[in-house]
C-alpha cells in the first residue's frame, strides 16, 4: 500500500472522471449501494450487475476502493446466495489486489460454507488489510481525519484479530462481527463524506 497505493487512487479518479462508461457504471454502483443499505439486495444486485456489463473493472473510490464484482457478490451475499458470491468474491480478489472488502466477504463466506480453515485465513487477511488501509490514509491523505475518527473499527478489528488468535471465536460470532465491520465500513464512506463537507461548510 502507501505511496503506490495514493497514487493508483488518483489515477483511477482522474480516468473514471474522463471517460463517459465508467461513470454510467460509477451511478449504477451508487443506486445499488444505496439498495444494499437499505436491505434491498434484489435490487442492489440488479445495479451491480449492470455496472460490471458496462465496465467489469469499475472499481468504486470513494477513498476506499470497492469493485463492482464486489458489491455483486455483497448482494449475493446478503441473498443467501453463499456459492454465486464466493464466485465473485474469489474473482475480485484475484483481479483487484486493493480490494480489501472483497477478501473480508470471502472469508465469512467460506466460513458459512464450511471451510472454516480458509475462511478464517481470509477473514484475517481481509481485516489486516482494512486496518492497515485506515491506518495509511489516516496518515497520508487530508480526508483521512474524517474516517474511523474515534477507532471503533480499528478498535473491534483488534479485539477479532485477538480472539481468532485465541480461538475464542465461533463461527457464528466470526460472522457476526466481520459482517459488522463490513457494514460499518460501507456506512463510514458516506459519513465520512458528510464530515469532510461540514467541514469545507465551515471553513
């Protein structure tokens, strides 16, 4: 990650804002993120489909870099469709190195299959990686103050990270837990948008 990593951040803003598919696929990704919070994964998924057909390496920044595959495979997730997501998940982790959510959903999903051994590898991976991601844009980008400010996530990964260690973890609380730090992230990107603006408000 680091300067690598900033740097690839910015490049994909600056193509993604010049070029008129990629933003048709950026508005379905919102609509479908928009469904997804809301428990609407039917149609969230229907979104997510149609922005990988319109560009199936649309990655979505909003700082934090999510794929579109990744988001499918979140709505097929949140479908009970545990076999179609690990599909997704595996495709995007093996396309996007970045896209730390996408190893996150793929462990807990592995897990729900079974595969307690592998799924614990990357739910670990995955939580490591989303971690060190608050930690780097804490410490390099200015909107980096708006995320996570009072640690809670960086805080509830530590203790997760802990107890796996321990083996003090069933499956159901593994489960439980990541999918809590999943959606805590996804609500972080628009609550971290809402303080930044705030903020310019008042400036």
């Amino acid at each position: 990650m680091g300067a690598a990593f900033l740097l690839l951040t910015v490049l994909f803003v600056v193509s993604h804002a010049a070029c008129k598919k990629p933003m048709t696929a950026m508005t379905e990704v919102h609509k479908g993120r928009q469904a997804l919070m809301a428990g609407k994964a039917e149609t969230a998924l229907a979104h997510f489909q149609r922005a990988t057909e319109l560009d199936r390496k649309f990655i979505y920044f909003s700082t934090l870099p999510q794929s579109a595959i990744t988001y499918t495979g979140r709505a097929l997730y949140q479908l009970g469709r545990f076999s179609e997501a690990r599909q997704a998940f595996e495709h995007a982790t093996l396309e996007f190195a970045d896209d730390s959510m996408a190893r996150l959903y793929l462990g807990i999903t592995l897990v729900r299959q079974g595969d307690r051994e592998r799924g614990v590898q990357e739910t670990t991976a995955g939580l490591r990686a989303i971690y060190q991601w608050l930690d780097d844009i804490e410490a390099n980008l200015p909107q980096g103050v708006y995320w996570d400010i009072n640690r809670d996530i960086r805080s509830e990964i530590e203790r997760v990270l802990e107890q796996m260690t321990d083996r003090r973890l069933s499956a159901e609380q593994l489960i439980e837990t990541t999918e809590w730090v999943g959606n805590r992230m996804e609500w972080e990107i628009d609550a971290a948008r809402r303080d930044e603006q705030a903020s310019r408000n008042r400036e």
